[in-house]
C-alpha cells in the first residue's frame, strides 16, 4: 500500500528528471570496485518511474563503474536537497543495457548533444598525458558527429535501470528530524530513528 512519504519521495525524483536545477538530479551512485571499495560518483538522473520501482541512468560501457556494476550488480544512491533540508538514500540491484531496446529508446530519446560524449577518444579513467587539451577528436569540438560516428558512440553508450529495493528518507528539522524507510515493491513504511 503507498504511503505518502513513499509518494512524496518518488514524485521528488520525478520532478528531478524534468527541472535541471532540482537538487535531486544529480546524486551519488555507489558500486564496489574490484578490491571491496565504495566506488561512487555523480550522474544525472534521467527517468523515475514509480510504476516499475526503476530508476535510470546513463554511462560509457568503457567506464570502470559499468565493469563494477556488471560484476556486482548492486548499488545505492544518494539524493540531498540542501534547501529542503532532505536526503534520499536508495539501495537496489543494478540493471545494464546496451544494444537492446532499453538503450535505444534511452539513446533516441537524449539530447543529440549528449552523444558526442560517447565518442571521447579516451575511455573514462584512462591516464592521460598532461598536455592533452580535450579527448573529442579535434573535428567534434565544433560539430556534430556523422552518422558513421554516432553508431560507433551508441556501441559505447550503456543504459543502468536501478530496480529499487529500498528507500531512507530523511528530513532534517529543528523541531526533530523525521527518518522513514520505505520497502519495495510493497511500499511497507516504517517510521525510523533519525
């Protein structure tokens, strides 16, 4: 049964994938890298549907986070609103797509600018030499790519859907903190200790 705090949680991250300014757009995702570390980062937030538990997320398949998620498929994420004075924490089973329906619907679907980052000549983490200026091949720093181009960027290009297990919602207040844990896919709510 939906509570309100699990309604509120999800229409907050919704409205995160709409305004590029809410807070909520760009959390920490987590996954565990090959030595037992926390590996986490900041990614945009691209689509939360309530309906299927799911949150999306796009990423280079050359990266070290999609080999860590495709080793480990577990993460968690963090959301916080400074202003509201609220943070979100997410944990749930990470979900790699590429060259499947998912990613060509999530790839057709973004900003044709977003593309070119998926045709950077170096992969992400890969060591640079100091006096490398940019990794796009000269000729995209002030044009699209080709069509030729773009097929080799969406090769490169991943979908992660996080199939949520839980939520922890927390809002700081003077007046006392309110601490909520919401599971899924019941939606069972418990009020928790701040």
């Amino acid at each position: 049964m939906e509570t309100a705090e699990h309604v509120r949680c999800w229409e907050a991250l919704a409205l995160a994938t709409r305004q590029r300014d809410h807070a909520f757009r760009t959390p920490v995702l987590l996954s565990v890298d090959e030595e037992g570390y926390p590996n986490g980062r900041v990614m945009t937030l691209r689509e939360a549907d309530i309906e299927r538990q799911i949150l999306r997320f796009h990423l280079d398949r050359r990266s070290p986070k999609f080999h860590q998620w495709q080793s480990l498929p577990v993460t968690g994420a963090v959301f916080y609103d400074r202003q509201a004075k609220w943070q979100i924490r997410v944990r749930g089973v990470a979900q790699l797509h590429y060259e499947d329906d998912v990613a060509r619907v999530a790839w057709n679907n973004s900003h044709p600018m977003c593309h070119r980052t998926y045709l950077t000549e170096a992969a992400p983490g890969e060591e640079l030499d100091w006096d490398v200026e940019s990794t796009y091949p000269a000729h995209l720093l002030r044009q699209r790519p080709s069509t030729e181009e773009l097929e080799t960027a969406y090769a490169r290009f991943a979908v992660l859907l996080v199939r949520v297990a839980d939520m922890d919602s927390l809002h700081l207040a003077g007046t006392g903190h309110q601490r909520f844990r919401i599971e899924s896919p019941s939606f069972d709510t418990v009020r928790l200790a701040p």
